[in-house]
C-alpha cells in the first residue's frame, strides 16, 4: 500500500522483530533507506527484513552502535554518521520519514532526539493485537502504522518565547534568524505565522539600520500575512501585536517617503522632517534601554539634533554644506567667514553648535531652545566626543544619555511619553 506523501528516504531501526520494519517499508515503499541497528541486529536486515518484504528499494545505508543500551552513544552514531549516509544516497533530511519501532527502547529514544531539529515526519508501527494480554509485542500480521509530524510545533512555544524576548529588546536581526530556524521545522499550521515573522523582524532590522524603503517593503507584505494568520488561527493574544504592526507599517510608509525625498535632494515637509527626527530619537532610547549600548544611543540623539538643524536652516533656503556669506547675519558673518569658509568653493560649511548660533542669530524658535541650553549641550556633546564611536575612549554611561535625550526631546518639543514604541510580542 502506498503512502498518500512523498518521502525522500525512510530511516528505521532494526532489532527484535523484523515483521514491523517489514510492514512500515512496505506501506511506504521507499526508494532509499537508511537502517539504524546494533552490532547483533545488522545481519538481520538482510536475512530478515528483506525476505519479508515484497517491495525492493534501489539503495540502503547502515548505521550501526557501538552499544545499544547506551543513549548517548546511539546518538552519538546518529548524529556522526546521518550526514554521510544521507549524502551517500544522494538525498536530504527534508521529506525523511523517521520510523523509531525496532530496536531497543534506548535506539528508539535516540532516533527521536538526534532528528528533533530536522524536518522530518515519525512513524510507528503498532497493532491491535498483542502478546501477554495486550501489554507486550504486536502480533504479526496485526500491524498498524501510526505516523505523527515532527513535534517541534509544541517545542516551537519556547522558540516563540526566545524570538519574543529578541524582538521586544530591539535584537531584531537575531529574532529573524530564530524565526527563520522555526519555519524550517515546523508544520503547516505555524509555518506560516514563523514566515510572516522573518519577515517582518527583517524589516525592524531595517528601520533599525535606516533603510527605510527596504523596511517598508518587508513590513507591507508580513504585516498582511501576520494579520491574516492571527485572525484565520483564532489567536486573540496575538490581535494587538498585530494591529501595532500595522500601525508601524502605516508610520514607515511615511519615513521611507520623506526618507526617499531627501535622497533626491528635495526637503519633505517640516512635518515630515520632524517625524524623521522623532524616529530618531525613538530609536537611540531603545539602542539604550533595550540593547544596553548608551555609545549608539547617544549617536542617534546627535544625528536628530545635527538634521533637526539642517532642516530648519534649509526651511529658510540656507544649506550648512554650502552657505554664503550673504545667508549669515551681520553679527556672525564675518566669524563665520573667517571660520568656516571652503578654500575651494568659497562656500561657508559649519556643523551642529554652528548651526544653532545662526538658527539663533535668525530668531529662529530652535536656536531659541539651543541658546538657552547651549552649556549644558556642550557639556553631554564633550561627553559623545570622548566616547568610544567618536573621538576618544571613554564609554557614554545612561545618564549622559538621559541628559542628551531631554534636550533632543525639548529641542524638538515633546515629551518621553511622545515618543513611538514598539508593539509588544506577547512572550507567554
């Protein structure tokens, strides 16, 4: 009789009784197998198994033990010599039917663990009929197969719980890869919600990275099918996960439209630049508080001030990389001129404090805040220059970084609680 799904190659153990290992390999009638026996049982493969069995299979692999009461030794012979017996035959795990009836109890234990990770299915055979009233050997010519997918869809609930803690801790590249691991082993049922989630903590590690575009692409697509999994699975823990996914997928529309407009040279609104800035900002507070790296937090908080200044210069036609004299008011010109002036272009080119003077100098609101918190600025900015992603070798601690944030948060005029977060991964 056939089996209603292909396998590639049917790994069985052989020991005690050949009846079964018969029956399983005439019901699935398998092309290549890979025998797993002891050093007593391998000569039964051949003076056993096959006279019992009418199918003949093209190729064959043995995997013998050393000891076949000894489980870590069994394993041990698994998992050493699978690789080679698999390539030999000129097939992979995947599609592996892994039939653990023959052999000692520990070489049926051994076989389930050496192949837990891999994308296989599991077979037994049983029977209605058996010896000593039903407690000991099924009977031959009562054999039943019983055959189960791998279990790793219940094991999946701590893979979940570890892809939870990467994701709510801002370790997305390394939540995708646990995502990516997952939907290599489990079944059809939470394949596709582990495939949405690859995709989509991709995604965050993009925004994380400022590609903005690339986030946006990943995000349109695994917000969808997350969404869809969630309501088509029944999974209510999981709806406001979801629908703040979509929320951000809604925001990063919006940065990756800015984004793209300022890669061309033209400046998005001050809305826009704004909700750039805050994105920022959003980010180094999670860089700090949840990946624990104040040194990246307080580059971020840099960043937001260095653009939020460009983008109100720019808002009065004025290019920092290229000013001229006649942009500067008459109190600064001449400083800056002397200063800041580009030998070749003849162009004035002045950085973040530079920038506030002149926003300042304007009667710009922004030069307003900085002017009021000029000493305090240059005290934490002295703090980021001796750090160790800038000028010198002292490690940023927290509470720099929360001096830094309070000043980038009032330069831009909100508070903490203005800030986005991030939608929370439900971990039990």
């Amino acid at each position: 009789m056939p089996t209603s799904w292909e396998i590639s190659c049917l790994l069985i153990s052989v020991g005690g009784s050949p009846a079964p290992v018969a029956y399983s390999i005439e019901h699935h009638r398998p092309a290549k197998i890979v025998f797993f026996a002891s050093r007593a049982s391998r000569s039964e493969i051949e003076t056993a198994v096959r006279p019992l069995a009418t199918h003949r299979w093209t190729d064959q692999e043995i995997i013998t033990t050393p000891d076949h009461e000894d489980l870590s030794r069994c394993m041990e012979a698994l998992v050493d010599g699978l690789p080679a017996a698999l390539a030999n035959l000129g097939v992979s795990s995947a599609g592996m039917l892994v039939d653990y009836t023959g052999g000692t109890k520990t070489m049926s234990a051994a076989l389930v663990l050496a192949t837990i990770h891999l994308p296989v299915r599991y077979g037994y055979v049983g029977g209605k009929v058996r010896t000593k009233e039903g407690l000991g050997q099924v009977l031959d010519g009562s054999e039943a197969l019983v055959i189960t997918p791998n279990p790793w869809d219940v094991l999946a609930l701590d893979v979940r719980r570890r892809l939870a803690r990467q994701f709510n801790r801002g370790h997305f590249a390394e939540a995708a890869a646990t995502a990516d691991e997952a939907a290599g082993h489990v079944g059809e049922r939470l394949r596709p919600f582990f495939l949405a989630l690859k995709v989509l903590c991709d995604g965050y590690a993009r925004w994380h990275g400022f590609d903005y575009p690339g986030a946006a692409s990943a995000l349109k697509h695994s917000a969808h099918k997350l969404g869809e999994w969630v309501r088509t699975a029944g999974q209510q823990a999981f709806e406001p996960f979801a629908a703040g996914i979509q929320s951000d997928r809604d925001r990063i529309d919006s940065l990756a439209a800015a984004f793209r407009d300022l890669n061309k040279g033209t400046q998005p609104d001050n809305a826009a630049m704004v909700e750039l800035v805050k994105d920022l900002a959003a980010q180094a507070q999670r860089t700090c508080r949840l990946a624990r790296r104040p040194d990246d937090g307080v580059a971020r908080l840099y960043s937001a001030l260095e653009k939020l200044a460009k983008a109100a210069l720019a808002a009065r036609g004025i290019d920092n990389s290229a000013a001229t004299d006649e942009q500067i008011p008459q109190p600064l010109r001449e400083e800056f001129a002397a200063q800041y002036a580009d030998a070749a272009t003849g162009t004035l080119r002045f950085g973040l404090h530079a920038s506030y003077r002149l926003l300042d100098a304007l009667g710009d609101p922004l030069g307003g805040r900085y002017a009021a918190n000029a000493n305090e600025l240059r005290k934490v900015l002295d703090a980021r220059n001796n750090s160790l992603l800038a000028h010198g070798w002292r490690p940023v601690d927290e509470a720099v970084f929360d001096k830094m944030l309070d000043l980038t948060l009032d330069f831009i005029g909100i508070g903490r609680g203005d800030l986005p977060v991030l939608p929370s991964f439900p971990e039990d």
